[in-house]
C-alpha cells in the first residue's frame, strides 16, 4: 500500500488533572497508537517518549496554530493525538481544533474524535467532597478571548440563580485584579459565609484543598494551577467534608 | 487481628456513562479491593461478580437509604464502593452519601473518599464535538428534589448569560409535559436556529446522538437515558461536528 492510501487520523484526548490513576483506557490506547502527540509542553511532558512517537510540544496561546499542525500532520496520513490537561471539550483544545478546521476546510476529511477527560472541577470536587451536587455554571475567568464585562455578567446571573459555581483560570500573573474584583462580586452576592474551595495541582504531588468562608477568602489563594468552587446557598460542611445537597436550598 | 480492628472504607465511584473504556484505573483498583458494591440496580449490573464480592442493588429513588446502608457496611468493616454511573459528584450518589453522614453523625469516623468518572455532558459532548467549548451551566431538570418554578428560572437565567447548558434527567415518563417547556422557554429565549444537541446512551451500543436547530426539537427526542446541549449563540456546526468557539460572540 503506497503512502497515498494511508489515513491519517486526529484524536483530541484529555489527560486528566495530572495522576496517571485517572486516565481513561481509551486515551492511553490512542497514545500508545500514535505516530504524533501534539499539546502544550508541560501536558506533552507527561507522555513516556518511545520509539516512531513525535512529540510536538508549543507554547501557551498558540492553540490555532497548534491546531493546524495537528491538522496538517493528521492530513499527511499521521496518527495524531492532540492532548490536553483535563477533558479536551472544557476551555481546552477540542474547540480550537474545530475553529481551525472551520478556517481551513481542506482538513475536513480528516477524521476527528474527541476522548474526554476528567475535567479539573470534577476531580477537585471530588477530592473536597461534593461540592458540585447541584445545579452549577463552569465559568472561564480568563479574559483573553471574552470582555471582562461579560465574565462579571455570568458570575452576577449564576449568583442570581443560586448555582454553584466553577472557576477556571481563576489568576494569573499578568491579571492579579481580576479575581480579587470576583471576590468582591462573589462577597456582595453570597454574604460573607458562603464556601469556597481552593483546589490547586489536584492529583499531583503539589495538590493543595482548601476551603474557608469568602469572608476569609484572598486573592492569592489562587493561581492559575487552582480551579475555585463556589458553593451554593445550602453548601455546607459535614466532617472534614463540603457538599451541596441534592435538595434546593 | 481480631474484626474489631479493622477498618472499613467507603468509596464513592463514577463508572462512567457506559463504555469501560472511560472507565479510569482508580475506579477499576477500588472494585477489584472492594468486599461490597452499593448501587442502583443497573450500574451494580456493570459490575463483575467475583468471590468475595457482595453485590448490593437497589431502586432508584432510594438513595439516602442506600447511602445509610453503605456507611453502616463501612463502619462494619467492609470495604465498600458505592457506584454512579458517570461522575458520582454531578446529580448522583456523592451528595446523597454525605447527607445520610450529617443525618448519622455516627459514621463520621468512616473513611470516605469519591473518585470521579466521565459525566454524561462530557461524552456526550465529546462524541458531538466540544459543544461546551465555552462557559457553561449543568442543570438537573427533574423537579424530584427542587420546585419545578426554580428550574425554570435557572434557564432563563442560563439563557440570559448566553450560557451553554447542559439538562440532566431531561424527560421521564412521570414527567413528560416538563421537557415541552424547557424547550418552549429555550425557543423564546433563543430563537429557532440556536442547535440543540440530544445524546442518548452515550457510549453504550443503544448510542444516539442528533444535533439539530432548536425549530425542529421536539420534546420526544429525549428520555431519562438522555443529555441534552444547548449551544450559546455562538455554537454551529463544522463539518460533521458542531462545537462551541473558545471566544464570546
């Protein structure tokens, strides 16, 4: 069979939070079958190198173009695995591969899948407790690709409805104000007893939980290794525990 | 060692929405050590009978006494899983484990620990492509646990954000005119175009999934093995694929 009949293929996996316990079966088949891992470095760090694998590891922010080269290898008759930290489908790859491909419809022979993953807030709810038992918005407070209006607005309406709320890329270095403003938003809504758990590096060694009232809540308790879970009105401890009852407040 | 010093567990699990292979390695570790799985009747059904495991299936709608049961195996010694399908923290078992621990402060020595697993929302969306590729609201439409008044309201607020959504439990059979609503409110709130994607027994062999313009949803096309994803507005189709860009519209 000449080079010509081969098809490549493109498989958006994601890893998980960081232990390797978490990884489902089918991520870790489509790895050890592929010709290509392509991600972020510290997420194409995690995969053992071997013989006939190419590790194609890229900087922060530049998911299009990464997403083109995965594109682009997949088309050349590659098996390729776009990896990311979590589930792919959560602020992650899976929606910039897409935009790529819609940018590019010569790719659109490509056959894609998405493998899922276990997202941050899951395994960081998991680890505090069940903080999640309800209904629950998942927002992004990065602003890099949405107004920061718009990010005050959802907390302001998930606030409003009683849902508990996750917050990934809750700091970084470049916006220190951002999340203290979302404290300051959180506090006005939820009253000064509202939980709130801090969950950074969940399932690695560096892997720290915490949860204290917002009126004990700081700015620096997060960074952008942390996803942060806000309780709802009926949020509370049991033990060394905090849930949210399946129950409405 | 006499049993008086032995120590039970209690392990809160998510099988996932079916397919093994999302089955992550921690779930599979704690039901091979397990002496008793806890669940309802069709997730203990997924489960492998062995020597010295003890299966115990119950009913839906019976959670706090099957979380009650569970703590009191533990306490006995047993080293107890209790299964959910999907990711035990999202609309299943953990919640339900935690307030039969507040009701029994009894058990508060029990070691508990959850283990999270794939949601339906995540493999759903995965197979879709990333339609919750942007922030996002998980909402549980049965009205079992909460006034049916609140869920509505959940929605419009969910709508009014230009939220992605997520409905778990869309439709059962005791409730059918409920999901008509839901999306007669979606319909008002966001037009006729918006795409509407129904995942039915993601991962099992019974798998459906159909994405269409929320003009042609029809309340029929969910069930109880359903999620349902409603796009924000900038959610469209590419290719065979329909996702959600990573920026706001």
């Amino acid at each position: 069979m000449s080079d010509v009949f081969l098809n490549g293929s493109l498989t958006i996996a994601g890893l998980g939070p960081g232990d390797t316990a978490m990884m489902t079966p089918e991520v870790n088949a489509a790895i050890a079958q592929a010709s290509d891992v392509v991600g972020y470095n510290s997420y194409v760090a995690r995969i053992p190198p071997r013989e006939g694998l190419r590790l194609h590891a890229s900087d922060n922010r530049v998911e299009l173009d990464r997403a083109r080269h995965a594109l682009q290898l997949a088309s050349d008759g590659g098996h390729v695995v776009v990896v990311s930290s979590g589930d792919p489908g959560v602020f992650a790859m899976a929606s910039a591969v897409f935009e790529a491909l819609e940018s590019a419809p010569e790719y659109l022979d490509v056959e894609i899948s998405v493998l899922p993953g276990i997202t941050a807030m899951l395994a960081a709810a998991a680890r505090a407790g069940a903080p999640l038992g309800h209904d629950f918005c998942a927002i992004n407070l990065s602003d890099n690709l949405k107004p920061w209006e718009l990010i005050e607005r959802r907390l302001q309406l998930a606030i409003e409805g009683d849902f508990a709320v996750a917050l990934y890329n809750p700091r970084s270095a470049s916006r220190p104000q951002q999340f203290a403003r979302a404290l300051e938003i959180l506090r006005a809504g939820c009253g000064p007893d509202r939980l709130i758990t801090f969950a950074r590096a969940v399932t690695t060694p560096d892997e720290r939980i915490v949860t204290v009232p917002l009126s004990e809540a700081k700015a620096d308790m997060a960074d952008m290794r942390t996803v942060v879970i806000v309780g709802n009105s009926a949020t509370r401890r049991v033990g060394r525990y905090v849930y949210t009852p399946r129950s409405a407040p």
